[in-house]
C-alpha cells in the first residue's frame, strides 16, 4: 500500500565531476558518524566505486537510487525502504546537477532525483582558481532551471578564502554557504580508468577518512546541515517487494567478492536473499576451489584484467567453475565476470591470461570507453532470467570489448543497436549491468533455478 514518506535527507550534488563531492561526503558521513548518528547513503546513477567508500566509512551498505535502471516508482520506494529510521541520508549525486542521458534536455540527472523525492541539495562548487566568477557560476545554476538547491559547500577552498567566498555569494547568489573543505593533501584518494580505486585498495583508507572528518568538524557547519535535512517534501513510495518471499530453506548460492569482482548492486543482494538465496561469497584470486553445495553461481564486474596471472594460475578454480557449467549449475555473470568465463583476457599490457573457456570469444583492453551508457535490452528469445520479447534497462563502463558477445538480446541506444549477452543453457553472461529493483522477478527467477538445480542433484535444501 502507497504512503507518504519524509526522512531526514539531504543530496550533495556538484558542479561537475571532480568537483569533491565524494571526498565531501565521506568527510560528512564520517564527522556524523563519530557523534553517533544512525546514518544510510545512497548514489544518484549507476556507479559502483562511491558507494564502496560510503561502505567503508559507515561500516553499512550504501544504495544506489537510478531512476533509469530502476525507474521513478522504484527509486522512491528504495529510498523510504532504507532511509527509514535514521537521523540522515546522504545522497551523492552524479557528475554535474543537471548532467544527464541527454545534452538537450534534462534527463534522469541529479537534480531530477532531487526534484522526484523532494530532496533538499546542497551543491559542492570547487573555487581552485576562482575569483569573482564563482557568484556567476552559482547564480547560472540556482536560474538554469527549477531545483531544490538550498545551500552550498565550497571544496578545495583555503581557510583564509572561505570569509572572502561566503560574503561574496551571499550578496549576489543569497544561499547559504554551509561551510568549505580544504585541500587535504594527505587524504586524496586515487584515480584509474573506471574512477577512483576501490575503497579497499586505499593505504590507510581509516586515517584518511578520520583526516577528512577533523576538517569536516572544524569548516562545515554540520548542524545546519541537519537542521536542513530536515526540510524535505513528502513523496509517495510502498513497501518493496511484497510479493517475493519464501517459505523454503535457503539455497547457497557463491558470489565472487574480491578486489577482481566487487561490482554489484546491494539491493540485488538484497532480493536474492529476500527470495531465499544465502549468499556465499568467495575469491576466485584466492581461493582454490568454490564453495560446497552451491546452487547457483554470480560472478560480478570488477577489474579482472588487474589480475590476469593471478586468475589464469587458480587452475584448481577454473577447473571447478568448469564443472559447475558442465553439470548445469545457474550461472551469472555481469561485465567483468563475462570476461572470466570466456577464453582469454588480454591486458592492458597486452599480456593474454587464458580464463575459464566456457564461453566462446576474447576480451581485450582498449583506449576508448566502449559502449558507454545506458541502452535498453530486448531478449530474442527464452533465456535463465529473461522470456522472449521482455525488455529491461541497462549500463555499460568498460574499457574491454570481447570477439564475442553473445546474440541472445537487443541493445537500443539511439539509433544505434547491436547484439549481446551470451545465453548457453543454465549460463546468463554479457557486458551489461543490471539493476534488479528495475524487474525483480529476476531475482525469483534466478533463485527459482538455483533451487531446481539442487532438487534434480538429489541435494535440495
């Protein structure tokens, strides 16, 4: 049943990418945390990196709201689902505040999420190199178009700028300046091809973020930030997934978690589990073999051209993901975990790493994003998780390409179309990522499989 809902929230959006507003909302979320506040994070868009700091910092799992792989509906109820309870939801918003799937016209972008869940947003303005031009640069985004923009944070400002900066903006732009966050030399974190490293490959990742909170306490005013978390519009959700429960014991079902494979959406997990899936992870870098008495198999994106040698030298774990093929266990794999199933990955050095070999085809990295974006699926026909003719929302980041990308679906973007994800028995794998909120009888499905796997080994939970 549809109700109102209206939690603390507030959403940190920008001015663009590289602006600060992960570096700042960690620093946030951090100085919150350590006065004992009951704090959820969330991710405007379909990224996976900014969530994992958020993970890192509150020691919680943070959610992403897409309004494109889930839909409108969806995104609300996420967040009356996991903002409920909690003195605040940060919201990290998505490259610029208007940035979206079209130059044109605004589409699926920060400010349209704000906008959709009547979030109070604050925007993150980074003033590097910046005089009086930065009341003209806010005052272009507070008129461009309606928004819920209700104060400010300046980043990589200097202490003894911030007096100079805020009297500035308060007589031409009149919006509050909730405060700034200095250049913190020690505490930067990192970049490569796909964003920042992953949180779990920061030295010190802890001191750094205890670094940004000491800032944090000291130039944000943190209480204002949570008085006005509290100004938010009402919106309509229900509760999620009412109908997807069971009843049957849990069935095991490995997830490959490590720093080659950490792409995957929290409430993905989180409708496996809801249908009956215990979730068993495990390191295809580490590990020797899987995890008994699995029904079903998720092998996530990541980075495994990182780990070529590593993933071609587990010989003992190749041979057991080939036996769960042979013998037809469910298996789904996204992006990265595509590339591990088929023949070969060849580096960024060029270095060729034999894989898996279950599926026909070569990835090799390139220099261009290949693919990049959103684009809509249409399956060609029956398939583990999809009928034919079902349709559903997708996203692909990546550098690799593959000589083989399977022929089972449609990808729309545009005018442009082209075919993917190879569908081999029990086997659902491609390049694209999926949100499951967007269709979760997916999850049922997949869950359903893994079951019926079990049962005809005689093995069922």
């Amino acid at each position: 049943m549809k109700g109102t809902y209206n939690p603390p929230r507030l959403l940190l959006a920008a001015t663009g990418s590289g602006a600060g507003k992960t570096t700042c909302t960690c620093a946030i979320l951090r100085a919150l945390q350590r006065r004992g506040l009951r704090l959820h994070s969330f991710k405007c868009g379909p990224d996976y990196i900014d969530p994992m700091f958020h993970t890192r910092v509150l020691g919680v799992p943070s959610y992403n709201l897409d309004t494109v792989l889930c839909g409108p509906a969806a995104v609300c109820d996420l967040l009356a689902a996991h903002a409920g309870g909690c003195d605040l939801s940060l919201i990290e918003g998505v490259m610029g505040l208007y940035d979206g799937r079209s130059m044109m016209e605004e589409q699926d972008s920060t400010n349209q999420l704000a906008l959709l869940t009547g979030t109070p947003t604050v925007l993150v303005v980074d003033v590097r190199g910046m005089g009086r031009s930065l009341a003209a640069l806010v005052e272009g985004y507070l008129r461009f178009a309606p928004n819920q923009v209700q104060g400010l944070l300046l980043s990589r400002c200097k202490p003894a700028m911030f007096p100079v900066y805020r009297e500035l903006l308060q007589q031409h732009c009149g919006i509050p300046v909730y405060g700034y966050l200095p250049p913190v030399p020690q505490a930067v974190l990192a970049s490569r091809h796909l964003g920042l490293v992953t949180a779990g490959e920061v030295a010190d990742l802890q001191h750094k973020l205890d670094l940004l909170a000491d800032e944090a306490e000291s130039s944000i005013d943190l209480e204002g930030l949570l008085d006005l978390a509290k100004t938010g519009r009402p919106f309509i959700a229900e509760p999620l997934w009412p109908d997807l429960t069971s009843t049957a014991a849990p069935v095991r079902i490995g997830l490959a978690w490590d720093a080659a494979f950490c792409f995957f959406y929290q409430d993905n997990l989180d409708l496996l589990r809801r249908c009956g899936a215990q979730i068993v992870p495990f390191s295809p870098v580490k590990d020797k073999h899987l995890p008994k008495d699995l029904g079903g198999l998720i092998l996530p994106g990541g980075y495994p051209e990182m780990y070529g040698r590593q993933l071609s030298h587990n010989e003992s774990m190749l041979a057991d993901l080939r036996q769960a093929a042979a013998e037809d266990m469910p298996i789904y794999a996204e992006c990265g975990g595509f590339m591990y199933l088929q023949q070969a990955i060849t580096d960024q050095d060029g270095e060729r790493w034999p894989m898996a070999g279950i599926l026909p085809g070569e990835s090799s990295m390139g220099q261009r994003l290949c693919r990049f974006g959103y684009h809509q699926l249409t399956a060609k026909r029956d398939t583990l998780l999809f009928k034919c003719g079902e349709q559903m929302m997708a996203h692909e980041f990546h550098y690799a390409d593959s000589s083989c990308n399977g022929d089972a679906f449609t990808a729309q973007k545009g005018g442009r179309s082209w075919e993917c994800v190879a569908a081999k028995g029990q086997i659902f794998a491609g390049y694209p990522h999926l949100h499951w909120a967007g269709a979760p009888q997916i999850a049922q499905r997949f869950v359903d499989a893994c079951r019926a796997y079990r049962k005809n080994r005689g093995t069922a939970p």
